[in-house]
C-alpha cells in the first residue's frame, strides 16, 4: 500500500480539510493580530498557533500560507502600491489557491506524520526523516527568490529527534521563510522552539460562530446549537464528531443513566452496554468513555465552584450535577474516578477487553462513588 492511499493525518473525519475551508469562524483577533504584523514590516519567521483542538488553528495556517503565497513582496512599482490587505481572503480560483488545494503549491511543504517504514500504515508521531525533507524542498524553493511557507501540523507530533532537528531550522531559518506550527498543547514542546515563535492563540467558539462552522462543513446538528458548543468545548471538529457519532442523544443518554444514583438503573445500565458492545460500534464506544470522562470532570467543577456549568449539556443536567457533587469533598472524589476510571478504560480499550463489561465496570465505579 503506498503513502497516497492512507488517510491525511491532520483531516477530521467528516468534515473537509482545513486547505480546503473556505472561512475561519470565530478568531477574527488572531487573523487580525497576523495582518498587522504583515502590514507594519513586523513579520516573524516564525509562529505558533496555539488554543484547543478543533478550534481552527489549522485552518488558520493555511489561510495564512495561501495569504503569504499569493501576496508576494516586491511585485509592482512601490509608488502605487496597493494599500495593505485587510483580510486573509484569497480568491479561491487564484493559481496560488488552486496550487494549494491539489497540494502542487512549490513554496509550501507540509511537515505532517507520513507512513510507517512498510508503508501500510501512518506512523505515531513525525519522524526526523520527515524533517529533513525540508532541506530538499528549501534547497529547490530558493532558485525562484520566491516566499516559502511551512506548515508543521502537529507540532505536537514530533519526537524528540524530529523536535531537534526542526529547532536548527528555527535558529537559522532559510531567507524570505515561514514557518506555521500548529500545537493543542504547546508546553509539551520544547521550551526553545516555543521562545523562537510568536503566538498566536484561538479560542472555543461561541454557539452562533460554531453553528455556521458546522453548515461550512456540511454537519448538521440536531437539538441546542448552544448545548453541542457546550459539550464540545468550543471546537469544531469535536462538534463534527459528535454530530456524525450521535454523541449528543449518547451524552443524554448517560445523564439520565445517573439520573438514578444512587440506586443505579441496572436494566438501563445492561442496555447501553449491550448496545456500545455489539460489532461495528468500536468508535461509538471509545466516545461513550470520552463522554463519561467528561461528564465526571463537569461533576468535579461543579463541587469545587459551587454551581453547575452555565450551559446544560443535556436536559436536567445541571440539576444532577449539583445533587451528585454539592460541595468540595465530592468534587475531590469525582476528580479522583475520572482519573482511574479513564485509566482503567484505556487499559481495557488497548488489551481488548470484553466491551459490555469494561462499560459496566466504569458506570459501577461510579455508582459506588455516588453512594459515598
């Protein structure tokens, strides 16, 4: 199997590819906070677009290299030059657009996980191999005298030697380069490679923003538009996840599961399991412990802050929440379950454990808890 045939790394599934979005929704200040940088002269060698995952760093990185690539410096006599641009917007029938989405664009290299040494499969992190890739494509990108642009999409991804390697390019980057590193979590890199960027940082979106990025990608979610962008922190592609999982009818369905604590529902708690553990409901099942993590963690807040999140995630949740975790000593005891049952489902989840009773295990844990 060639690396053409596997999936792209950095695409969500269901939902286009950030090259291929026409719009970001929802991060106007740092798409501004890039213009003037642009427009002032002050443009860094290199940026680090950081914030939660799903919220359109990687979106904004390409809208940014389409921006670069397509706003080229010295083209034109400087006395009528154009005024600088106020948008990021690049025609979509642009060559540079085109180029861009067929991924033919030569100033653009894409630093991403690419496929094991076999080739069958995509490797867990970004290999050095990769990394020095780039010294080809700068090596043959520098004859034109043109701009270059690098997009590293994860910067989360790279391993130590691959981390290293990518730091020498940011000490001594190539001339008329930039370079775009997108990070979920940047204190997991290296402290010198965050002191070389300047960053960039998105927030969660707000419901309306959220609902036109969902349109945009072709998901349509049913119910509250203001409970998904809840449950979903304020990320696009985790709203797209949950929409194409039903993750929202799921989320309700474990609230009104603990609806019954401390006297748990045991017929309804055999139901679900039975249903998370028949064939072909793997995804659905690694979501239903996603969504039982979370809802232990909005327990733990609840308890620790003394009220229940403003947005209900599902209906009647917020008066669970505050009857299940009333004051700090319950919020310690929450925060404890989620850390060891999350443990003990991934545990589970990797050795292949029977699913029915690896879900029933984590709604008794919690039973036991919610009985003090």
């Amino acid at each position: 199997m060639s690396e053409t045939t596997l999936p792209e790394p950095d695409r969500v599934e269901g939902a286009p590819h950030p090259r291929e979005t026409a719009r970001l929704l929802g991060q106007s200040t740092a798409e501004a906070a890039f213009l003037e940088a642009h427009a002032t002269g002050r443009l860094h060698h290199a940026w680090l677009l950081t914030g939660p995952k799903g919220v359109g760093k990687a979106t904004l990185a390409w809208r940014i290299a389409r921006f670069l690539l397509a706003h080229q410096e010295g083209a034109g006599d400087a006395l009528f030059a154009a005024p600088p641009p106020e948008t990021l917007d690049v025609d979509p029938e642009h060559p540079v657009a085109r180029r861009v989405r067929a991924l033919s664009e030569p100033g653009l290299f894409v630093l991403r996980r690419g496929s094991t040494e076999k080739g069958d499969r995509l490797a867990q992190d970004i290999r050095v191999a990769e990394v020095r890739r780039m010294s080809g494509f700068f090596a043959l990108s520098a004859a034109d005298g043109g701009r270059r642009v690098v997009i590293v999409d994860a910067a989360d991804d790279l391993n130590v030697q691959s981390a290293n390697a990518l730091l020498k390019m940011l000490e001594e980057p190539p001339a008329r380069t930039v370079m775009l590193l997108v990070a979920h979590q940047p204190s997991s890199l290296l402290p010198t490679i965050r002191s070389r960027c300047r960053r960039l940082r998105l927030g969660p979106l707000e419901p309306g923003d959220m609902t036109a990025a969902l349109a945009q990608a072709g998901a349509t979610p049913d119910g509250d538009p203001a409970a998904l962008a809840e449950l979903a922190g304020g990320s696009v592609g985790a709203a797209v996840r949950l929409v194409t999982l039903g993750g929202m009818d799921l989320y309700a369905e474990i609230t009104a599961l603990m609806e019954s604590l401390p006297r748990l529902d045991r017929s309804r708690a055999l139901r679900l399991s039975e249903q998370l553990a028949q064939r072909g409901t793997e995804t659905r099942r690694e979501l239903f412990f996603e969504l039982t993590d979370l809802f232990l963690a909005r327990l733990a807040r609840t308890g620790a802050t003394g009220a229940p999140p403003g947005t209900e995630a599902a209906p009647g949740e917020a008066a669970l929440l505050a009857r299940l975790a009333p004051d700090m000593r319950r919020a310690r005891a929450w925060a404890q379950l989620s850390e060891e049952a999350g443990a003990r489902a991934r545990h589970g989840l990797a050795v292949n454990l029977d699913p029915a009773s690896l879900v029933l295990d984590t709604v008794f844990r919690i039973q036991k808890t919610a009985g003090g």
